[in-house]
C-alpha cells in the first residue's frame, strides 16, 4: 500500500497534521481499541467506520480530524456540511472514499441539472 507524505505540514489555520494520519499503516490504526483511543485522546468523534479493517479507520479518523479542523464546504439550499476532499487531498490526506467521490458527482449533476 502506498504512503503518504511522513513530514507534518504545517497549516496556518489548523495546526500540523497529526504524525499518525500521514502513515496508512500505522500501529494505531491496527485495532479498534487503539484507533478508538487516539480519536478520543484529539478529542475526535468514535465513527461506525472504526469497525471495520485498518484502511477504513485510518479513513475515519482522517475525515473526523479534517472536519474538527474546519476542512469542509458548505453546499445546497440548506448548508449541508461536507468535507473539502479537494483540499484534503492538496494536504495528503485520505478523504471520505467512493462515498465521497459519489457525493462529488451528485453534486455535480445537481448543478448540471440547477
């Protein structure tokens, strides 16, 4: 699997990146105590995608340390908070997955279609 960056960026608005998220393969995304540990320990929402294999609780944590940081968009008539994939992945970071992706063509076809 490939890795992302290993070096922190520093961002002025939100701070470095923690070390963990910039490592797929990290210890702490091996297990669902230790992953549950350190999104409690940044303060970070425990998601249902914690459940799941190694990749998707890196995932999880990665969208949940990009929300708290402020990384998203504002979209449609009622203001629906999502994540700024674009944005994440400038930064390196992993970013809501095919979900994600399918979020960005329906928004795309509602425009289209506006």
């Amino acid at each position: 699997m490939p890795r992302l960056r290993t070096t922190q960026t520093p961002l002025t608005a939100v701070g470095a990146i923690p070390a963990e998220l910039m490592d797929r393969e990290a210890r702490v995304w091996q297990s669902v105590a230790l992953t549950k540990k350190w999104l409690k320990s940044h303060g970070l929402p425990v998601g249902d995608r914690v459940k799941f294999g190694p990749f998707n609780r890196w995932k999880c944590a990665a969208d949940a340390w990009a929300l708290e940081a402020g990384i998203v968009l504002h979209s449609g008539p009622h203001e629906l908070e999502r994540l700024d994939l674009p944005r994440m992945r400038e930064l390196g970071l992993p970013g809501g997955g095919s979900g994600g992706a399918m979020l960005e063509r329906l928004e795309y076809a509602r425009t289209q279609i506006d």
